[in-house]
C-alpha cells in the first residue's frame, strides 16, 4: 500500500513500529497535493512549513515513547475552523487575509494528540452550499469524475480524503455538509449530536446548527476522530458536560442481531430520487437485515416542512452571525469611502458572493418587525414537531436508515442557477440538524456512472455508538470503502 493511501489506523501502526516517519508521511502527503491538486482543487492553503515542524514534534514524540492514535498523522481541516498563525478564509473574500490569533478547540485537542495540519480545504463560502460552487476562492472536483461537483459545504475536506491527499479530514455539518460530499465522495462522514463537539473557533453560520465531525477513509478512523474532538469545552455553552465513551468500543464485527432499524416511509415518496440511488440504498438496507438487523417502518409526517423550515432558520441564524464582518473590526474593508455607511455597503457587497448575500437577504426579511412571528418563529414552532417525529420514531427503533442525496453528484454548473433545486437535494440531511441527533453517511455502492452513493444512519441523541455499531458492521460486510477514484 502506498503511503498516501493509509488510514490513520495503519499509519499509526507503522509509526509505532518504527517503519515510518511523521516527516516521511507528512512529506508524501505534502507531495501528493501539489501533484493532484491543481486537478481537484480541494485546498485553499497547504500549510507546507508548519506540518513539517509538527510532523519533527510527532517524531520527537515517538522516539521518547509518547504516541496517541493520531501523533504524527496528517489531516486537513475545512477552512472554517481557527488555526492560529495559518489564513482562515471560510472561502470568502471578505476574510481572505485572515490569521487567526488562536485555534479553535478541535484544532487545540487535535494538536494536543500530536497530529499534524497539512492545510485548510475549501468549501462553499460560509458553510452555504451543497456543492462548494459557492466558494469566493475555487472550484473543488469530484475526484471521481473531475467533471462533478464533490458536494457540499465540505468538499474540500471530502475531495482531498477521497483523492488521498491527508489521511483524513474536518467538516462542518449545518445542513449536511459533512454527511452529503462524504456520500458524494465515497467516504465515511459523521455529523454528531448537537453539543457533543466544541464549536469554540467554529466560524459561526447558523448556531442552533452546526456541528463539527470526522471525515475518514472508513468507520475505524471516524470513531478515533470522535474520541479525541468530542467533549465538553467551557469555551463553547452550548457543548453539554456529558461523559465522552470511547467510540472504538461499538466497533465491534458481532453482527446486529437484537438491533432495530428504522425506514421512514414519506422518504420514498420524495421527489427527484434518484432511481440507482433508490436501489442501492434499498440494497443496503437488506445487507443491514441480514446482518441480524429487524428492519421496522417509521413514519416522519412532518418531512414535508423540513426543507421550508430549515431554509428560514438558518439563513435568520446567518444573517445575525454575519453582521460582524463589517470592514471595521476584521476582514476586508474598502478603505476609499468617505463615510461609514458607504464603508459597510462597499464592503459587503464587494466582499461576500452571491449566496451569502441571499441568505442575509432572506434571514433579514424573516427576522423583521412585522414578519419574525410569521416566519422565524413559526419555522421553530414546525422544528418543534420536526424533532418530536425523530423522537417517536427512535422510540421504535435504535437508528434511522435514508439516502444521504437524492441523486449522486451532478455536473458542475447544473444547478447554479437554481438555488430551490439546490435547496431541495437537502431533503434527507437537514433534519438531523434540526432534531440535534447524529447522523453519519458510509459508503454503500455506486451509480452506473461509477460515482459513489452513500448510506444514511442517523440515531438518537448522543448515541453515536449505534450509528458506528451499524456502519461498521456494514463496512465490514462490503468493499465500498476499498475502492479508489482513478486520478492518474
Ligand atoms: N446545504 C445546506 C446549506 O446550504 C447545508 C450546509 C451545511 O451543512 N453547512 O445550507
């Protein structure tokens, strides 16, 4: 196996065994994105120079006999997450100078465990997107078909672990972001509870969102992530004082016998699904039954309001988060104008791109006097019944199986145009969002183009354990993750 394509499991093996280097890993790693990167575009910034000191620390680390499971491994981090003294741009112009005077806690425990940051990928601006078209600073590709988008918010982080270009990555999950381009990218991506990870140096887009969450080559290396970013941070309130398990413990090949799983019925009457998408994720929930699994039918009356319901709470969540970037205490700023009110309007409307700008619109529109109880606070009363749908259908059942997407990755360009399109192919991610629960995607076939589709778990409040349980054993039972996209 080259080096590149390790996982941090066996990278870590070798480098407990003396076999490699952190510098040696950090250094291949380093090679293959400026060798494939210029094809897939998933870095904003490689961070050359400071990997290769904290890759020397790692080494320094491991002679004197101190390694954790991830000391020495290089992974990426989206570009919305602080990292002290390295740019962090959120894929915008009005924060592309920026230098964070800190790193955001997942950053801080990840440097604590002795990892090493190869760079920050890119992403739709500000986390809004579903197929990083958004960006204000590139075009990410799927790096299984260069002519596809690799998802979104997150698909630098998912293009450059499917591409081999860390050993495994961060996301931010708002909507989707983490779940959706890991499907589209054929990895394994976790969105956990909400206030099980810090989102202290998270850049903030919509908070009674976002979440953080690993994006890996496989399920093993998800529950290693899970282990070292999860917990309570003081520095974020709404991060909940919960006893963190070890995730590697529901890693466990037994089967699923005693194990109840969820369909939800109004999901196979949602519009626009994909027909190979339908079939392998129907195949996948069979492979799920005869691993030991009793399948049940549930039912999610409210999934109808979902896409309406997040598509006003999030953009009034962003419109108020972003009015801090105003030119005057970080950022952009266009300095020729005479007075602050031309200041403001000069740089926002030069520093943030068309998406953003929509979503501020829409989340100023329904914040305002006059239409908040119509909008905002009739979108959260429906949130309401939304999370109470998830609550009694997990009554019946341990986890909930879906489709990640409705359809695997379209062309780049096709849906540019068409924000609802683009809005609506959130149909099956955002709730997990809006109920608080995990959620996490693994991959489970391909369409007959060849590009990856991804299975759905999500599950119960804090109980992550049973959505690794479930995906392990599928992955264990299949070979989806094994398979490599040809970049040669
Ligand atoms: N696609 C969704 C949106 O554009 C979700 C994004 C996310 O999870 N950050 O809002």
């Amino acid at each position: 196996m080259k080096l590149h394509e390790l996982t941090i499991q066996k990278a870590h093996t070798l480098l407990k065994q003396k076999e490699i280097s952190s510098q040696e890993l950090t250094r291949v790693l380093l090679d293959r994105i400026h060798a494939t990167d210029e094809k897939v575009g998933a870095y904003i910034t490689a961070a050359d120079e400071m990997a290769m000191e904290q890759a020397g620390l790692a080494d320094q680390a491991i002679s004197e006999g101190n390694i954790s499971p991830l000391t020495g491994i290089p992974l990426a981090i989206k570009d919305l997450m602080c990292t002290k003294g390295l740019r962090t741009t959120c894929a915008s112009k009005i924060l592309e100078n920026f230098v964070p005077p800190y790193d955001a806690t997942v950053v801080r425990k990840l440097k604590k465990a002795g990892a090493v940051i190869v760079g920050k990928t890119n992403m739709d601006e500000f986390a809004m997107g579903s197929s990083n078209e958004h960006s204000g600073i590139k075009l990410t590709r799927n790096p299984w078909d260069l002519t596809r988008i690799p998802g979104g918010s997150s698909g630098g982080s998912a293009a450059a672990v499917a591409a081999d270009m860390c050993i495994a990555a961060l996301g931010s999950d708002t909507g989707g972001s983490v779940r959706q381009p890991a499907s589209h990218c054929g990895i394994v991506g976790m969105k956990p509870t909400y206030g099980r990870v810090s989102r202290f140096g998270l850049v903030a887009f919509a908070s009674s969102l976002d979440q953080i969450g690993p994006m890996t080559k496989d399920v093993t290396d998800c529950a290693i992530l899970m282990n070292v970013i999860s917990g309570y941070d003081p520095g974020d309130s709404t991060s909940v004082p919960e006893d963190v398990p070890d995730y590697t413990t529901a890693l466990k090949n037994g089967g699923l016998n005693g194990v109840t799983v969820g369909i939800p019925k109004e999901y196979s009457e949602v519009e626009g699904l994909d027909p190979d998408v339908a079939a392998t994720v129907e195949n996948a929930v069979r492979k799920i039954e005869d691993l030991g699994a009793e399948c049940v039918e549930v039912s999610l009356p409210n999934t109808k309001y979902v896409v309406a319901v997040y598509y006003v709470i999030a953009p009034s969540e962003a419109s108020s988060n972003l009015a801090r970037y105003d030119g005057v205490k970080y950022g952009l700023r266009d300095k020729d104008k005479a007075d602050l009110m031309e200041m403001y309007r000069s740089t926002r409307s030069g520093g943030f791109g068309s998406e953003v700008k929509r979503r501020i619109i829409i989340g100023t529109y329904c914040l305002s006097a006059g239409y908040y109880d119509a909008y905002y606070g009739k979108a959260s009363q429906v949130r309401t019944l939304i999370m109470e749908d998830f609550k009694k259908a997990t009554d019946r059942c341990d986890a909930i199986l879906s489709p990640v997407a409705p359809t695997p990755a379209f062309p780049v360009g096709e849906n540019t145009d068409d924000p609802l399109t683009m809005y609506l192919s959130d149909i099956f991610t955002l709730s997990a969002n809006l109920a608080g629960i995990p959620g996490i995607s693994v991959p489970c076939g391909f369409s007959a183009d060849g590009l990856p589709i991804g299975l759905q778990i999500m599950g119960k409040h804090f109980n992550e354990e049973m959505l690794l349980r479930i995906a392990y054993n599928f992955e264990q039972a299949t070979d989806f993750h094994k398979k490599k996209p040809d970049l040669s």
